[in-house]
C-alpha cells in the first residue's frame, strides 16, 4: 500500500469512529514523519522538515486548559512532523502581551492566541504584522468567511493572523446561591447587586470592565452616550468585588473554591468548570460580549515554518481535538466541515456558521477611545 493510501485509510478510521483521537493523532505522526507523505495535511510539514528550517517557533497564548490544549493536539504533533520546536509561553491578558512584544528584538516573538478583531487592529496599527502566503494555508478556505473578513480589512485585502476560535464573556453564578431565574432577570446587573457584596468577581481589563458598565446603564457598548453613566457602574461594581482577576486559572479557581458567585467568565473556561462537577450556571445577557481569536503571525518570524504550523492547526481533526480540549468552538465552519458530537454542545457555538447572534467589539470605537479610557480605568481601579 503506497503512502497516500496508507494516510487516506488512517483518516478514513478515525472518521468512522474506529479509532479515538489520540491514536489518530499518535499513528498520523509515526506514520507522516516516517513515510514523507506528499499530499493531504501532512505533505508540506515533511518536506519542510527536511528542508533547512529554524530550530523553534515561539507560541504565546493564555495558559491553563487553553494552551494544553494547544500544546497536546497541535504542537507536540507538529514537532513530530517536522522537528521544529514549538517553545509556548503564556500572558494573563493582551495590553500585557502586547508590552513584551514592543519591548522584544525582531524575532523573538512569533505567533500569538490574540483577543480578535481589536487586538489585529493594534498589532498591524503598530507595524507589528506580516504578510501570510494563503497558498501556504490551503485549510483556510475551512474557516467562517464572517470570522475572516473583518482581518482583511483592517490590512488591505491580506492576512498576518488566521481566525481560530470564537466565544462568549457572559454572566458565570453558582447556583447554589443564584438561581437561573435571578441570572437571566438580572442580567449584567448581578454584578452590581448588594445582596453578592464580597461575593462578586470581575475580570481586571479595561474593555470588558467598560463593556458591562454599559450594559449596566442601559447603553450599546459600541455607541456609549453617557460615559460618567459607564463610569459610575464601574464604581459600583468595583465597590462590590471581592476581587479582580486577572487570568482564566484564576477566575477558574475563585469560582470552583466558592470565593465568588457571581462573575463574567469566558464561555470555554465555565464548561471547564462544568465538565469537573461543579455547579456553576452561565447566561449570554442580552448585548452580552462575543468574541474570535486568532492565531497572528509578528512581523520578522519565519514565515514558511509558522504557515506549516498554521496549516496544520487548521486540519479539521487538529482544529477539533483542540477545541474539544479548550471547550471553545472552531473557527471551522460547520457548513463546510462535520465537527462531531462535542463542539455543538459548547457554549457560544452557532451552528449556522454566521454568528449573527454576537455583539463584537467595533475595533475603530475601541482603538479611538483606549488611551482615554484605559487610563482612566486604571484610576478607578485604584478608587478614583
């Protein structure tokens, strides 16, 4: 049996169910390194690793379920393939990130799990983006157009980031304090309810922080009218909070120990919980905060080498194994790709394929009003 057939038959089992997917993932990586498959995912990842390529990329995203995720599906796949190195390092939130990139030589940094369409708006604003080679990245044409287009035109037409997964920031409670009924009557406004005082947590970044204050004063967070309104919910809430936290483990912990009832939370790190045995609830108010990420590429990385490893993140059994282990939906499209049993079960995942259902960030509002407002916060953080 020639290679392709071996590969194709492989494939063929795991898709049928006959095999789980850590022994496809296993076998694919035996198999494509030794054999040099050509054709099918695996082709360029051999050829490259045979030709000259660098030792190691460096990969940076947000730690804890997320970048295990990462690292047991993609990476540790990807190094069998072609013997690169995936060196992942972990921020707790993007202005943080973003400090040790402006700070870093050329190179130093390459590939990023970045917030989505305003974070790709400051890299590239900052001359921080590349230029992908979609030829590089055949499974692109895999992903939701709606999650692709808004990249393209903040850089003229071209890609330095491929989308990669999407979720939801909505109200995270335990029930056994917080009935569903009192979560979805109160909306964003459990947060800024006396009876949880001590008992509320809330997520330590500017963005998020104003975006529920607006919903808390009854304004669109992407057309804020009356800022001091935003400003005194902030107040309220911070006045309230046991305490601000400041990563996915964290706000993970505060809610599993019982410190917190009631917080936003992001949609994949509640199933997390969820999924361990502990009751916690969790409700997408109405304007409630969806968002992508991708994966970007900084300016000055090795560029064919960072492709291959974007290409194979993006094979459908890679993308899928990842998502199931972060609990967040692909950035696949379901109308073009069959994603099992699991991803339809995520919170936040929209089996149209169109996310209509999402309010996101409009990245000109927010890029406008970041010096102003990030200051800002910061000092009422402080107790201004």
């Amino acid at each position: 049996m020639d290679d392709t057939k071996r590969y194709e038959r492989l494939l063929s089992r795991y898709k049928n169910g006959d095999i789980n997917r850590r022994t496809f993932l296993t076998v694919l990586g035996a198999a494509g390194a030794a054999a040099g498959i050509i054709g099918g995912p695996m082709g360029m990842l051999v050829k490259s690793a045979k030709a000259a390529t660098p030792e190691q990329v460096r990969f940076d995203g947000w730690g804890g379920v997320v970048s295990e995720a990462f690292e047991k599906y993609a990476f540790e796949p990807y190094t069998k393939k072609t013997g690169i190195k995936v060196v992942s390092g972990t921020f707790g939130g993007a202005d943080e990130y973003l400090a040790r990139v402006k700070s870093s030589q050329p190179g130093e940094f390459n590939l990023a799990h970045l917030s989505g369409v305003f974070d790709y708006a400051r890299y590239h604003g900052l001359g921080l983006s590349s230029e992908l080679n979609e030829a590089n990245i055949p499974n692109l044409k895999t992903v939701i157009t709606s999650l692709i287009e808004p990249l393209r035109k903040i850089s003229d037409g071209k890609l330095s980031a491929v989308p990669y997964d999407y979720g939801t920031t909505g109200i995270a409670y335990n029930r056994k304090h917080i009935s569903d009924d009192e979560a979805r009557a109160k909306g964003a406004k459990l947060m800024i309810d006396d009876a949880y005082k001590g008992k509320i947590g809330g997520w330590a970044e500017w963005k998020t922080r104003i975006w529920y204050g607006a919903l808390q004063s009854d304004q669109d967070p992407n057309n804020i009218g009356d800022m001091e309104a935003v400003w005194d919910m902030i107040r309220k809430n911070r006045d309230l909070v046991l305490k601000y936290w400041t990563s996915g483990a964290e706000l993970m912990s505060l809610l599993a120990e019982e410190e917190i009832y009631v917080t936003e939370g992001w949609s994949g790190r509640i199933r997390a919980l969820q999924d361990q045995g502990h009751d916690i609830g969790y409700y997408d108010p109405k304007g409630g905060l969806g968002w992508q990420e991708c994966i970007f590429v900084l300016k000055g990385s090795p560029m064919a080498a960072c492709e291959e490893l974007l290409n194979f993140m993006l094979e459908p059994e890679v993308a899928i194994a990842v998502a199931e282990g972060q609990f967040y939906p692909p950035a696949l499209d379901p109308k073009k790709v069959e994603l099992g049993k699991i991803i339809p079960t995520l919170p936040a995942f929209d089996p149209s394929g169109t996310l209509d259902g999402l309010s996101f960030f409009d990245p000109a509002y927010w890029n406008k009003n970041e010096a102003e407002w990030s200051k800002k916060f910061s000092r009422v953080q402080r107790g201004y």
